[in-house]
C-alpha cells in the first residue's frame, strides 16, 4: 500500500510541472528547440546547395575567381582573404560571447558588458562585410557575354589572364537611351543598360587578335585533342575554365545576345545562375540571423548596463542569447565550407 502511494507521488513530482529536463531551464530548453529546427533549415538549404552545385558541377563558378577583392586594395585579387577575414571575426565574437557568459556566471558585470560589447562590435563588422561583398558581387568585376543558347562567355588574353570588358572593348557612337517611365516617352521601366553593348565588345574583340574567349565549362584533361580549345599545359594542372582558340571564339561571338555585368537572380557574370540565387538565399538568411542576433545582444548589452541582470542574482539571458550566438557562428562555418572552400 505505501509503496503504491510512494509511486504516485513519484508520477506527480515528475509530470507537475516542477521538473526540469536536463537540468534545464524553461528558457534554455526553448532555445534549444528553436536552434534544432533551425539547423534543419539550414541543412535543408544547403544539401539543395550541395545537389545543384554537384548536378551543374562542369559549369559551376570557381569561388577563387568570384570572390577575389579585398576592402582599400583596388585591382589587386586576394581570393579568398577578405572572406578567411570575416570568418575570423565572427568566430572571434563567439569567444568573447563565452567570456561574456563565464564573467555572468561570476556575477561580474563590468567584464559582462565589456565582452557583450566586443560580441556586438565583431557581429557588426560581419553584417557591414556581407554587405560590402554582395556589393561587389552584384556589381561585378570583369563582365561577360550571353549567347542565344544561354551560354556564358567570358574573355582572357593569350596567357590566360582574365580580361575586364574595359579592357578590349570599344565605344561606338550609336547608343540608345534607357527607357525609364520618368523620361515621358516610354511606359515601361528596364534594367540599367550596360556599360557596353554586343556590337562594342564585339567590334573590341575583332580589334585585339590577342583576345579570347573562355567557357563557363570546367577544363577536362581529355578534351586537349579537341581542335577549338588552346590550353597552357601548366593550366591544365588546376581546376580551371575552358579556353577557346580564335576561331571557335569568333564562331561563339557571333551568337551574342546580351551583356552581362555583375550577378543577380536572373543572370551570372561569373557561371551558373543557380550559384547566384543560393549565394543571396543562403548568405543573406544567414546574414538576417547575424544582424538579428547583434539586436538581441544590444538589447542585453544595456540591460547588463541597467543592472537588470545584478537584480535577478543570475545572467541566464546572457547564457541563452550566447547559444544563438555560437549556433550562429557554426552554421556559417558550413556556409563558408559549401560557398568557399570545397
């Protein structure tokens, strides 16, 4: 009898409410469930990230030639610096978070709004870098060409150094106006007009017998005896794009269709126009989080500041908003793995 009574009491301590699983708070186990199903958001972007890159794989964009610039050195390429950069930073404010959260647990305010400070700073700097890259990224650098077919064709001297449209092309003294609502005769609006237009690269091209154009499609060792491509045998040790002799680059040419400057979601100066909508999908939910996170870390910055957290005797919400923080910071070292590296 006593111990059927004992079990009951048992079944109501477990299941009253009282009960914290894990050892965990309402908050923290809250926070837990909000980072799992976020991660499973991300995986799901990236795993259609990682079927579309591996699907289009021969005409995908080499990320040591798409992300090449590096702030205050104009026209010198450092692939890949400013992003290794930014990568440093963010995990960088990661540590200051578990400082942040370990002087918390010693009811330290100062070294908690110091550390909480340095967070904010360094997830600024981060939000104010993916901005500078994707203005960079949309505006391009070298420019391209798109054939009637939807082929991308991009230009390259007889050494295989990558040539900016400025470069060979000339201006011509037909040009038409951009037809803008505002101009009082034309009823439509169109994207901003190139820099140059077909018939300018064009007619640069026939002006420089140097200049030829490369494919978006990834050089394979076998196509060496194909007769319409001319590759430097050192090239052809490196993943590279394939180049095309001056014949088959006219014969390419010659199907022009429209210039193309920069990327967006509907073109891609540098190759497949799939890598254009997952890079600003993908880096710009992940940059929302970033910036949604220095938010909430503003928030309990001047809390800390206040003395809301010294009242309650514990800094759990500094403890809480750090696991967001460090999810954060991981999710974008897959991203910086996906778009970067491999």
């Amino acid at each position: 009898m006593g111990a059927t009574v004992t079990t009951a009491n048992n079944e109501e301590k477990t299941w009253g409410g009282g009960n914290e699983p894990l050892g965990a708070s309402y908050g923290k186990l809250m926070m837990w469930f909000f980072i799992v199903s976020d991660a499973l958001t991300f995986s799901g972007f990236l795993a259609a990230y990682g079927f579309s890159r591996f699907k289009f794989i021969e005409t995908w964009p080499l990320p040591d030639e798409v992300f090449t610039h590096f702030p205050f050195m104009h026209g010198v390429s450092a692939p890949m610096y400013y992003v290794a950069l930014m990568t440093f930073i963010l995990i960088f404010s990661s540590v200051t978070m578990v400082l942040a959260v370990d002087a918390g647990h010693h009811l330290n305010k100062k070294k908690v709004a110091f550390y909480m400070f340095l967070t904010i700073i360094g997830g600024l700097i981060f939000v104010g870098s993916q901005a500078w890259e994707w203005k960079n990224f949309i505006h391009g650098e070298y420019g391209a060409i798109e054939t009637k077919g939807g082929s991308l064709l991009q230009f390259v001297d007889n050494t295989g150094k990558r040539l900016k449209l400025e470069d060979f092309a000339v201006k011509l003294p037909t040009e038409r106006e951009q037809l803008k609502r505002s101009n009082g005769r034309w009823f439509m609006d169109e994207p901003t007009l190139p820099t140059y237009s077909v018939a300018e690269v064009q007619a640069g091209f026939k002006a420089h017998p140097e200049v030829l154009v490369r494919i978006e499609t990834i050089y394979k060792d076998d196509a060496l005896a194909k007769k319409d491509l001319t590759v430097d045998h050192q090239l052809s040790k490196h993943k590279h794009k394939t180049i095309l002799t001056r014949a088959a680059s006219e014969e390419r040419l010659a199907n022009a269709a429209i210039v193309v400057e920069g990327a967006n979601l509907t073109r891609n100066e540098y190759g497949s126009k799939l890598f254009a909508d997952f890079f600003f999908f993908i880096t710009g939910f992940h940059g929302f989080h970033v910036f949604s996170g220095v938010i909430i870390n503003i928030i309990i910055f001047f809390n800390v500041l206040l003395g809301t957290y010294e009242k309650r005797k514990s800094y759990e919400m500094v403890e809480k908003v750090g696991l967001y923080w460090h999810f954060v910071d991981l999710v974008w070292v897959f991203v910086f793995t996906f778009f970067y590296l491999v």
